[in-house]
C-alpha cells in the first residue's frame, strides 16, 4: 500500500502590473463567470508549479482568496516515514 507524505504551502500573489484580459467562461448548466487574466500571473504559477515538481511534489488542490494561492502537495513517502 502507498504512504503520502502531504505539504500546504500559501503564496503571495505578486504585484504584477500587465494587459488584462476579460474572459467570459460558461458551465453546461448555463452559469456564466467573468475572469480577468494576466500572463505574468501564470508565468509566476509555472514557477512554482515547476519547483515543486522538482522536488517531488504533485499538487493535489489549490484555492484561491484574498490575493493568496493556498495548495496541497503530496508525493510518495519513504518506507518508515509519516507525512
């Protein structure tokens, strides 16, 4: 059977000034969304999102609030040890 070991990290969103972009995203029961995009945004989320990899880690959830990205990581643990 695997063991986990998990990680929460938080991050900062940073205060990057670019073209916004409105995208308008519907579901299939007919709730429409309007999100404001921003490339230098995903730039900094492949950043992290690479790092992570780097060492291990996949992400399992991530939420969004108040300018924060909260995620859950979890990879593989060793044989004897408890994340």
């Amino acid at each position: 059977m695997s063991t986990w070991e998990y990680q929460i990290s938080i991050h900062q969103f940073p205060q990057i000034q670019c073209e916004e972009e409105k995208i308008v995203e519907c579901d299939q029961v007919g709730g429409c969304f309007l999100h404001v995009a921003c490339q230098g945004r995903v730039a900094w989320l492949e950043t992290i999102f690479g790092e992570k990899g780097k060492e291990g880690w996949e992400l399992v959830q991530s939420g969004y609030h108040n300018k924060e990205l909260f995620c859950i990581w979890k990879k593989p643990s060793e044989t004897g040890e408890k994340g």
